[in-house]
C-alpha cells in the first residue's frame, strides 16, 4: 500500500488502530504465568503453557502442564489468596500475596479469579522504604516544575537501572512531548522531540486508567498462549487489563526494536481528571525488575504528581491575587473618569501583561477601543457579529489558531491567531465584548522520525505500522499562538465583569436621580463578592489590619481560618463551571452557619476563603475549624457532587502583619492537603 493516504483511508488507518484489542491478547509476557479460575466452580479455566514452570517451584507434584490440568486450586494457590478472591467485593481490585518464593496477584472480572505469578525472593532489609523516603524527601524540595520533573526522572533512573528516562506529556490532541529525560550510553537524548499520537493510541492511552504501569521486560521474548483447560471453546476472551502480564502488541513490539528499546516500563502521571503524561523507561537490553521496585516507581510516581499539581495551584494562586490587584485597581480608578472606554486606554497595558496578549479591543454602546496589535475595525467588526450570533450566552470564546476557527473572518495572511472574547452581557442593543488578540508565531518542532503513515496487514485486519525511523524530523508550525490557561479565561471573566458594573455604574452617576444607587452598587462592589455575597479579599484585609492593630494595643486574642475546596478542579472540568459556583454557594452557606456574631467570613481568592475569629485561642480555633470542617462535609447535596475543604489554623503570636499569620495558615493548609485533604492543620 503506499505510504501517501487519502485523508478517508488514514482516518479509517487510526479508527482500526485504536480498536487493536490490546486488553484481550489471549497470551502473557513470560516473566510469570497464569491461571484463570472459574469463580462459581473454583475449576481452572485457562492457564499459561509455562504455568508448571512457576507453580512447580512451591509444589514439587508439579511436573509438567498436564498436571497443572489435572490440579486444584487448593494444590496450587496459597490458602488465604483464595479466600480473599472469595471475598472479593469489587472487581479489578488487585490483592497482593507473597511467599519465600513466589509472589501472587489477583483479581476478580466477570466470573473469574485471575491470578498472575512471579517468582519473588523474601527480602528482611527496609531498602525499598528506604528508598522511597529518600524520594520523597528530594521531591518534597523542589519548588518548581523543572525542577520536579527533572528530579523525577534521575530518581526513577537510579531506582531502576534503565538507560533512559522520559517525562513524555501529552498536548490536548495527545501528541506527545518529551520534557525532561535522563540518558546514558547507548542511548542519545530525546528532550525536545516530538511523538504523533498515533504511537500511544487511545486504548493503550484508557490501560493507564485501570494499571498505572506497563512492563516489558524484553521485547524479543515469545509471548505465553492461554491454554483452555475448562472453559466453553466459543466463550470470549478474558479481559486482562489489571494485570500486569497481559502480552504486548506485536506492533508496539516492533515499535520499540525499531526505537532501539529492548525492554521499557511506562508510569502513567495523572492530573486530578485524566492521563497527563508518562514516565516511560528504556533499556537496550532485556531488564526485569521485581514486583517491588515496580509499587516502589508507582508510589515515587505518585508522589511526584501530586507535587507537581500542588506547584501548579500555588502557582495559579499567585496569579489570581495579581489579577485581584488590577480588579481593585479598575474600581479604585473608576471615579475621575468618564466612561468605561477611558478606563480600558488607562489599564489596557497592565492587561496586556496580565494575559500575555499583544493587544486589546473593548466594544460598548456602540463605541470601540482598541490598544496594542490588533486587526483591523471591520473585521473585529465581523468577529464580533459571527461571536454574538453563535457564543452570545457562553462565559467566553477562545482560540490558538483563528484561522481554522474562523475561515472567512480573517485573511489568509492574518498575524492574529490568539483570540479570547468575553461577552458583556449588557442591556445595550449593540453587542459589547472585551477581546484579547495574540499574534501568531512561528515554531519549528523537532519530531522523534517524521510521523508518516504506513498500513500492515495484522490479524484483526489492515492497521496503521509502527513507524521504521526515529531521526530528527523538523517542522515549522505557522498560524497558531501560545494557547489560553485556564486561569487567564476566568480571570479575564472576572476583570470584564468588573468593567461592566464600573460601566452600568457610570451611567447611572449620569442620572441624578440614581445618584445614591450608583455609590451603593461600587461601595457593594468594594466590599462584597458578587457570587457569595460574602465580604471579598479587600474588605477582609481591612479587618485582619483592623484586628492586629487592636491585638497589639489591647493584648486581645484571635485566629483566622484559611481554607479552600478540595479538588475544586476536577469538579468544575466533570461538572461544568455552573455547578462550580453553586457548590460555592452551599459551602458559603453552611460555613456562615457555623459562624458567631463576631465572626468575619470573605472570599480570599477562587475557591479560597478566610474567616477572622476575635478573642479566640488555639484550643477553640481547632474546635471551630471542625465544626466548619463537618459543615461541608454533610451539606445536602441535590444533583451536586460531594465537596470536603482543607483548613489552615493561625493564632495571633504578636504579629506586625497580618500577613505573617496568613502565610502560616496557608502553610498549615497544605500540610492539611499533603496529609490527605478533608482536615483541619494548626
């Protein structure tokens, strides 16, 4: 077939590819063996034709596969493996069991036991937890993402002995990239390049969900046939994804002797709702590496990712209390002008930075302003009216790559790729928005081989091959920008939100009668979240200034509380951001329950929230975080997915600033994370 594809006949390529039915391979790797156990009849259904050579080891009756037919469960698995199995509540929950020479894993899937073998050798010595709290420690120390990621990979290098380390991070169309790696000899580095998606298809990409490790310790060896023993002939195969036996593709397998690999292991990295990335580890020999080591690189893995997002959330962080800043900024300059137009010219710079656009147009009342690189009127003119007609109700739009988003909108030859449009919803007959431009760029990407498409001939039919060549491929990227975060959509939500009250607000300073409206509405403004309707940061810096200062003169006690929602993230990605900000809402309202007259409670930032508590000590400050603590957690929930919060306690210990005893309760909030989430820290 040849190698240049109608794009018809490449699609329907990958559809076949990610259909491969890799989780049914009906063989094993032959690093151990395997039995399938009727649940219902306790007989042996299937097992592996190397079965006598692993279970001849404990039970010397054991010759050959014919009295691994002719055996009973009892004569070939340990006693309290098979009650466990019996007792098994959940399937593809692995139970783990180990003898002086043997290690068992098992698990329950429609009506078997499946249980796979290894051979295993008694260890006394506390090297492993050894190990992984040394891990824990250095990963514990970095601060940054490059520093994390690059630790990772020496960490998994030295406790597995691979020539190759990656991190390898998928993109949203799940092209990989490798973003930290450490090699030796033989092997040449791989940082920077490049992998089409197609090498990690979908359904191998869903295996990671169920096992988060694959291994292989050699990819030359023959795989091990699952021989029927008592089982229906025309019965369908038996789903092997838990485990970690299941044989491998033959065209991953030649994917990786075509890359040079003799053995690998993959660690999915996980963020709080899908596949991230991947360790993944090369060997040019073949290299087994025991069952420890594997929950030992699970658990260092682990540890590492929810490092890694606890960065990216402090980072976030950081960046919502700069973007509370230039909201304050935008009311605090709303009264010496006159009108919303002159208050975008004054903060459009600041905004340009905040965002990283390269320039800014804010359509109202009819009017235009626009700052910095943007495209012409009439076809921001033209832009506006396609956005009005199609996203007029959503919070926002965005794009990395307007010209394939909006084909006829702009030119052919356009600088502008990068658009986020906020709707202001507005009484106004004429649409007003506020957008934000970035200029195209030009990227060459260095690819791991050129990722052309060839078709093979397998036995479930014709599929995309593996690719033969992995020498540097370059390839230049043209009409796309850096893509939005998700922190700039919402902040940039929350400024044009701003922008149009301090709008409404203008206009109603211009009508005397409505003069007295106007100043409640910016004093509402000032003081309270237009969510919760709880006092916003602003307000709630006054108060804790207001209380070191009568602390400190009067020698009074108080704390505060600081606290936000656990994995808010993952619910506003699975739920919708609609759902988000009324779970807000019900946590705000079963915390003020909590409170006392005296009490002070304000939004501090996103889902992170601040309660001042006078002449109150430590003893009561933990009592009360419990109480607000088991608030939320037993909110009646309709329709909503359940919420826990994590607390951070500070008592006042003679501060000069508040925010001393803040940066100690945000502390003691992350160790309440650390320590598993749903708790309250001092």
């Amino acid at each position: 077939m040849s190698e240049i594809m109608a794009s018809d006949e490449l699609r329907n390529l990958i559809a076949a590819c990610e259909d491969e039915p890799i989780h049914i391979p009906q063989a094993i790797q032959p690093f151990g063996a395997m039995l399938i156990v009727d649940k219902h009849t306790q007989q042996i259904a299937y097992a592996s034709a190397n079965s006598a050579e692993y279970f001849s080891i404990a039970n010397t009756e054991i010759r050959d596969f014919s009295d691994i037919q002719q055996a009973s469960i009892e004569n070939l698995l340990p006693t309290h493996l098979i009650t466990a199995l019996e007792s098994a509540a959940r399937e593809n929950d692995p139970i783990w069991i180990e003898n002086d020479t043997l290690s068992f894993l098992g698990w329950l899937h429609d009506d078997y036991w499946i249980i796979e073998v290894e051979r295993y050798q008694l260890q006394t010595s506390n090297w492993f937890e050894i190990q992984f709290q040394r891990a824990f420690k250095k990963l514990r120390s970095c601060t940054t993402h490059h520093d994390l990621i690059n630790t990772l990979t020496r960490l998994i290098q030295e406790i597995s002995g691979y020539d190759r380390v990656m991190i390898y991070q998928f993109d949203p169309e799940w092209n990989g990239k490798v973003i930290a790696e450490s090699v030796r000899l033989p092997f040449t580095s791989m940082n920077n390049h490049h992998f089409p998606a197609s090498d990690i298809p979908a359904q191998a990409r869903a295996m990671y969900s169920i096992n988060p490790i694959r291994v292989i310790p050699d990819v030359n060896a023959d795989p091990e046939p699952l021989h029927i023993i008592n089982a229906p002939k025309n019965t369908d195969p038996v789903n092997l994804s838990t485990g970690l036996l299941r044989a491998v593709s033959p065209l991953h397998m030649q994917y990786l002797r075509n890359f040079g690999v003799s053995a690998s292991t993959s660690i999915g990295i996980f963020n709080e709702d899908q596949l991230w990335g991947l360790v993944a580890c090369h060997h040019s020999k073949p290299l087994a590496i025991d069952r420890r080591i594997r929950r030992l690189l699970v658990r260092t893995v682990e540890f590492a990712a929810e490092r890694l997002w606890l960065i990216h959330s402090r980072n976030v962080e950081r960046y919502m209390v700069t973007v509370q800043n230039a909201r304050e900024q935008l009311s605090a300059s709303a009264d010496n002008k006159h009108s919303s137009h002159e208050l975008v010219s004054e903060h459009a710079e600041s905004w340009c930075k905040l965002f990283r656009s390269d320039g800014i147009s804010y359509l109202h009342n009819g009017d235009m302003t626009t700052y910095g690189e943007t495209p012409d009127e009439s076809v921001i003119s033209a832009m506006v009216q396609w956005l009005d007609k199609n996203h007029r109700t959503s919070l926002f739009w965005h794009s990395h790559m307007l010209i394939e988003d909006l084909p006829g909108i702009l030119p052919d030859d356009s600088r502008f790729a990068g658009l986020l449009a906020v709707p202001l919803k507005s009484d106004e007959p004429s649409p007003s928005y506020l957008l934000l431009f970035r200029l195209g760029q030009n990227e060459v990407r260095t690819w791991a081989g050129k990722p052309e498409k060839h078709a093979v001939e397998t036995s479930t039919g014709t599929m995309l091959g593996p690719r033969k060549s992995f020498e540097i491929w370059r390839d230049e990227i043209s009409g796309k920008s850096r893509p939005w975060r998700t922190a700039q959509l919402y902040a940039a939500r929350d400024i044009a939100r701003d922008l149009l009250i301090v709008a409404d607000s203008m206009q109603l300073n211009l009508l005397n009668e409505q003069l007295a409206d106007a100043n409640k509405n910016l004093e509402k403004l000032a003081s309270f979240d237009d969510l919760t309707g709880i006092f916003n940061r602003r307000r709630m810096e006054e108060r804790l200034e207001s209380e070191v200062k009568a602390a400190q003169r009067y020698n009074k006690r108080f704390g505060i509380l600081l606290f936000d929602l656990d994995k808010f993230k993952s619910i506003n990605d699975t739920y919708g951001h609609n759902i988000g900000d009324q779970i807000l809402e019900q946590v705000c309202a079963a915390v003020t329950g909590t409170l006392r007259d005296t009490d002070k409670f304000g939004r501090w930032g996103g889902e992170e929230f601040l309660i001042i508590a006078p002449e109150t000590g430590m003893p009561e400050l933990m009592l009360f975080a419990e109480r607000v603590r088991a608030a939320v957690e037993n909110m009646k929930h309709e329709n909503l997915p359940e919420v826990t919060i994590s607390i951070g306690v500070a008592e006042f210990k003679g501060d000069k600033r508040w925010d001393d005893m803040i940066d100690r309760a945000d502390k003691a909030m992350y160790r309440a994370k650390e320590n598993g989430r749903n708790q309250a820290c001092a």
